[in-house]
C-alpha cells in the first residue's frame, strides 16, 4: 500500500484545498536579479549549482554534461524551450548533488496546453570529489550534535551528582540534612563533582538487521556494466531565456486574520457572482495576476461570468491559500501534496483519492511522489509583467497555465547507462501542467 493511501478522504481534501493550519511546505519568493552583463562583468550576479532561480539560462550539474536534447525541446513545435525553474535539492542522507529543472516553451500561442510544451528533469551529480566533500560536511554535523548531546549529558550528571544527597535523610534518629554524618555529606570526598570520575564504558552498538535493498539497487548490481554515456552538445547560447531572478526559500507562514490588501480590489468579483452579474474586468488576482483575468476573458476576448472563478472550491482554495504569501513562486513539499489550481482537469483526478502518477518507466518496481509546484506569480516575474499597466493582450500573449506540478522517483534512481564520464545524469520526471480555463 502506497503511504499515500493511509490518508482519509477528509484529510486529503484539507490538504488538497489547504484548509489545516500548520505547513510543512517551502515556499520560494523571488529575491535579487540575476545580473549577466559581459560589458561590465564585476557587476555580474550569476547563480552557481547551489542556488534555486527562475527564468535565466540553466546551470548544469558539469559544464561539459547535459541532457538529452529531447528533454529541452518542444514535442510540438520542436523548437528548444526555455527554462523556468532550476531548484536546486539535495535529499536527505544522500552524498551527491541533485537539481530539478522545469522547461517551457516561449511559443505560447501554438504550443499553449498541448502535451510535452513543458517538461521537467532532474538531475544528478555523483563527482567522487563532491561526495566525499559533502559527507565530511555530514560528518561534522553529526559529530557535532553528538557533541552538544554529550554536553548536555554531562551536565545533566553534574547537576544529579551535585544535589542527589542535599536532602537525603541519612540517620534516622535524626531529621537534619546537614547532619555530621559523612554519606550525608554533599561536599564529601566521594561525592565530589569535581573529583576525578571514571570513564564510563561504551556500549557496544547493536547490530542493525540487513535492510531489504530496492529494485533499482538490485537491477543496478544484475545488470552489465554499462558503456559511458556521450557528452550532450547542446549550448547554452541556442536556449532561448526568460528573465532570470533568484529564489529564496521560507517554511510557509499564515496570516491570523485580516484580507490581504491585494484582493481588496477584486472584492467586487464576489458580489457580482452572488448577484449572477457578469464582469468584463482586465485585473488579475493577487496569486500572480493571471488566474481570475484568464478565468474571465476567452482567447477571443469574450467576458464570462465571474461565478466561473469561484465555482471550483479547489481554485477557490487556492486563491484563499496563496493569498497569505502572495508573492510566492514556488511551493516544494517533498513527500506530500500539490496545492491544486483547480479540481476539474485530469491533473486533479490524479492527486484527489489515492495518488495516481505514472510509475517512473526507468524504475517500473518503483512509484514517483509529489516534490515541487511553479506557482503563477513567477509568470509575472518571468515575462516582467507590470501587474498595475498589464493588458489582456499582454496576458493572453503569454504563459497560460495555473500551476506546474512535477513528480519524482521516490528512490532517486537513475540507470547506470546515463551517467557520463563527469559522473552526471539527467532523467525526465513526470510533469503536471494545469492550464487557465478557455471558453
């Protein structure tokens, strides 16, 4: 049973439409630009393979090793696409690097809403050089813990040490806790705090039973040792880029009360779709601009009703919850459940019930698990939408969807066969795109 079944119904839907009030997830906020400029190149502010960022060009696990051409270009049109995140995440207890990529193709008007237009890769480094760096980095956080744990522990002691005879009754003909007697002594000899104590002897560690080892371990021992991948030559310089900006990343935070002032201006939606009145606004809402506009809008310019926005309590959560971090690009949750931008698409039905991803087809034994979303504020900062002068042209022209949700092994594998002589391999994972409404 998959560890996602143990969930009930109500519970998924809490998590699905965000109604508990605790988080687990990391959320990504766009910080400083990233700064290119050949002219002046002291100026520059460039990300290294450690940082998360949004539009740019990619950085790659090596210099010299990239995927697949394939995995960076367009099924429809088969032009190269753009890259809209680079998140860079590392697992726990793993000595390797790990980034995931999530491409995009700019010709929005053919490629809109058709399948393989954005696509999603993950990417692994095993350099000898940079595991053995990153586990000594493990070991010395783990020696220093056992440090601060031994600290505490002797303190402990000392003070038990310290007090354990200060109010211990030691003649009984007598009620004074000060009494003469020398075991009732707290400043004798032997029970002296500072005297010299032995050392305690170290328990021998218990034996650990053999862990049950995985398909993708197991496949990977059976199988031939396989030939070097050839090196990708794909150039940075034939990808076309969005504007690039940095990301930081937040555990997700609550408002307590209060509406956030950016949706006071669409307060007006509400009452006319209470009132069955139609609405031919341009504005977007707060949860980058795009939603409520393309919600209401057809591609032809045609207004709908705006009771077409909130009729969805999946869209309507989503607004709800994105409204306390509205400025929030990216939501990453490894293990747990997308935020849904709506209910009623086949990318819903896969995460409302029991998780119904595909199975990695380069690990079958496996199953994938939710990781990270793109939220649509990050269109807003990709295309440098000005949200206050943004028109309907502006928005139709570009990006149209609400969410992107991308899916990963949960065993982290990757075939032998695709790690090249850098030690580098990429893998394409599932991706989940929910598109804006058309009329």
């Amino acid at each position: 049973m998959s560890s996602h079944d143990e969930y009930s119904s109500d519970e998924e839907d809490d998590d699905l439409i965000g109604n508990n009030d605790t988080s687990e997830v990391y959320l990504g906020f766009v910080d400083a630009p990233i700064i290119d400029d050949e002219e002046d190149p002291e100026d520059n502010e460039l990300p290294t393979i450690e940082d998360t960022f949004i539009g740019s060009k990619p950085i790659w696990l090596h210099p010299k090793s990239q995927p697949e051409e394939s995995a960076i270009t367009c099924d429809n049109c088969h032009k190269k696409m753009a890259l809209l995140l680079q998140a860079f995440a590392p697992m726990d207890g793993k000595l390797y690097d790990r980034v995931i990529y999530i491409f995009g193709c700019k010709n929005s008007s053919q490629c809109s809403r058709t399948k393989g237009s954005v696509k999603a890769i993950r990417g692994i480094s095993r350099d000898p050089e940079r595991v053995a760096e990153i586990k000594s980095e493990q070991d010395s956080a783990i020696q220093k813990a056992l440090d601060e744990k031994l600290k505490l522990e002797d303190q402990r002691k000392f003070n038990i040490e310290v007090t354990k005879d200060l109010f211990t009754k030691t003649n009984t003909n007598s009620s004074n806790p000060f009494g003469e007697s020398s075991t009732s002594n707290p400043f004798a000899a032997a029970s002296n705090p500072f005297a010299k104590k032995e050392e305690p002897k170290k328990e021998e560690p218990k034996k650990e039973e053999p862990i049950k080892e995985s398909y993708a371990k197991i496949a990977s021992k059976n199988a031939p040792k396989p030939q070097k991948k050839k090196i990708s030559t794909i150039s940075n310089d034939d990808l076309p880029a969005y504007n690039g900006s940095f990301v930081y990343v937040d555990l997700e935070k609550f408002k307590k009360e209060g509406l956030d002032p950016e949706l006071e201006k669409y307060k007006h939606l509400i009452e006319k779709s209470e009132k069955g009145e139609e609405s031919d606004s341009e504005e977007g809402p707060s949860n980058g601009g795009r939603g409520a506009s393309k919600r209401r809008e057809s591609s032809s310019g045609a207004s709908i009703e705006a009771s077409s926005v909130l009729d969805d309590r999946y869209f309507a959560a989503f607004t709800d919850k994105v409204k306390h971090n509205p400025g929030q690009v990216l939501r990453y949750n490894l293990g747990g459940r997308p935020l849904l931008y709506s209910g009623k698409d086949d990318i819903a039905k896969r995460f409302i019930g029991t998780f119904n991803i595909p199975k990695p087809g380069f690990n079958p034994g496996s199953e994938r698990q939710f990781e990270l979303q793109l939220m649509p504020k990050a269109i807003m900062d990709l295309e440098q939408i000005d949200e206050t002068n943004a028109n309907i042209a502006d928005i139709l022209n570009g990006m149209s969807w609400g969410t992107i949700i991308v899916g990963t092994d949960v065993e982290d594998f990757i075939p032998e066969e695709n790690f090249d002589e850098h030690h580098v391999a990429y893998i394409e994972e599932w991706c989940g795109v929910q598109w804006e409404e058309s009329v």
